[in-house]
C-alpha cells in the first residue's frame, strides 16, 4: 500500500544555491581581505560575456 506521507522533500535548485552560498560563505572567512569580483565569478563558475561587435 502506498504511504502518502512517504514523499522526498528535496528541491534541487534550491540545494544548488546553498552550495554555492556555503562556498561563498566559507571563501569569504578563509579570506584576509573582501573577495573581489573575479574571485567570486569563479567560485560561482560565472564565465564572462564575450563582447558584442
């Protein structure tokens, strides 16, 4: 017989931004100075935008 109660409460989107908020959170303690725009663009894997000709 089938539990409805029985159900997977997980949200992959939202455990995917909680990675990378923790990985910010923990860069940014291990850090002596405020992480610059770059650094950060890379621990979000954010590449950057070819300019448009």
């Amino acid at each position: 017989m089938h539990d409805q109660f029985d159900v997977t409460l997980e949200d992959g989107d939202l455990l995917s931004e909680v990675e990378l908020t923790t990985t910010l959170i923990i860069a940014a303690s291990e850090s002596e100075e405020h992480l610059s725009q770059e650094e950060i663009d890379v621990l979000l894997g954010v590449t950057p935008r070819k300019p448009i000709d």
